[in-house]
C-alpha cells in the first residue's frame, strides 16, 4: 500500500513545486512539473489496482490530491505567468476553473461507476480532470512556441480558461476508451511504436507536442459527442444509464 500513496504525496509535491516556480518566473520548468503532477496523479490509482493495493485512504488521499494537481496547480501557474496581465478577471478565470474542477472532480466521485451501464460506461460526462489541466496551459505551451505575451493575449486565455472550465463542468459525453476491451495481438506491436514515437516527440519538441496534442483533444470533444449521440440513436439508452 506504500507505493501508490507514495506516488500520489510525490503529485502533490510536484503539483506545489510547479506554483513556486511559476512566481519564481520559471515558467516553463513550473509547467512541466504541473504535467508531470498530472501525469503521477493520473496513474497513482492504476498503480494500486496493479499492486492490488488499494484502500479507503489510498481513495480518500487521491481525491484530495486531484483538486490540487488539477485544479489549484495550473490554475495559479497560469495565472503568475499570463492571467495577471488581465487584471481581476484573469484572478477570476483561475478561480473559476479551479472551482469547476473540484465540481467536476466530485461530480465523478459520487457518480454509478457500474460497468454494467454498457456502452455509455465507455464515455466520461464531461471533459475529465486530467485533461481540462492539459487543456487549460494551452496558451503557456502557444507562449513558449512565441507568441507574443500581449494584453490581448492575456484576454484570450482568460476566455480560454473559462471555455475550459465549462466543459468540466459540462454535460458533454467523452470517449474514455475504457470499452475496448483488450488489444488484438497484431497490433500490441504498432502501438508500442506508435507510444515510443510520442514520447520522443515529448522529449525533443516538447512544447509543439503539447500544443498538438492539446489542439487534438479539442477537436476530439465534437467528434465523441457525435459519437456518442448516433450510438444513442442507433442502440437506445440503457437501463440506467444517463440521459
């Protein structure tokens, strides 16, 4: 049981150090650690599930790591290096997104988690936390690719942060993949090479990549509830499903 709760503690410290860095005006450092907290956050509960140690406090500490990784971390980190220029509403924008994520986070908790929903079980309500944090530093990896740090800029992604914040909180059905099922023989290889050409997309052109894959994600929204709507047309609602 160590070992997931040790990696949940190491998010949050990553998550933190991200905030310190950003008003150090180490930007690009506090955002990958905002990543990076994210990323741990988002793997600590499959960890335990791997170990088969899982617990309530393993539960209760990833919950209340969430809202900081999340939500509190690129929130602030964003704010330090682009909201501010915007005045109040930039302060307000961070808030609202770190409000929507929490909202969004306990939404999810106290969701039916039933797998035997069916096909709707392979959907997320709402954009997921983990990805709304990606999402929301889009402006930080435009910054960080050159555009300029205008007032008008500023405005942009305080417009942003609150697009972002809506679809956490939103109704909107996202594709989470958890109905495929398991991978077919002939393409365990392909997709391994498909994932080592990513992260090395990662490693070199960070900050391209996280634009693309952020740009991406978005496009992939109106595309899932499309989706989603013509499996609904074609199928029926399940019992107990969501409407």
């Amino acid at each position: 049981m160590v070992i997931p709760n040790l990696v949940t503690v190491l998010a949050i410290c990553a998550g933190l150090t991200g905030i310190r860095l950003a008003f150090e005006h180490r930007i690009e450092l506090a955002v990958a650690m905002v990543l990076l907290a994210a990323f741990l956050d988002g793997v600590d509960g499959r960890v335990a599930r791997a170990l088969k140690a899982t617990s309530k406090f393993g539960a209760e500490m990833d919950s209340l790591a969430d809202i900081v990784n999340f939500g509190v971390a690129p929130g602030l980190v964003l704010y330090a290096f682009l909201l501010d220029r915007a005045g109040a509403p930039g302060w307000i924008a961070a808030l609202l997104f770190a409000i929507a994520c929490g909202l969004r986070l306990a939404r999810f908790n106290v969701m039916d988690h039933d797998p035997g929903k069916g096909w709707r079980a392979g959907y997320f309500t709402g954009v997921p936390a983990p990805a709304g944090a990606m999402l929301v530093l889009l402006p930080a990896y435009l910054s960080f690719l050159g555009v300029e740090h205008s007032r008008g800029f500023a405005w942009f992604s305080c417009a942003f942060t609150l697009l972002v914040a809506v679809l956490l909180v939103s109704r909107i059905p996202v594709w989470s993949g958890k109905n495929l099922g398991r991978i077919r023989g002939d393409m365990v290889m392909p997709l391994i090479l498909l994932i080592v050409f990513y992260v090395l997309l990662l490693i070199n052109y960070p900050w391209h990549t996280m634009s693309v894959t952020a740009l991406a994600y978005l496009c992939f929204i109106p595309l899932s509830w499309l989706g989603y709507r013509r499996r609904e047309a074609r199928d029926g609602p399940d019992e107990g499903g969501e409407g």
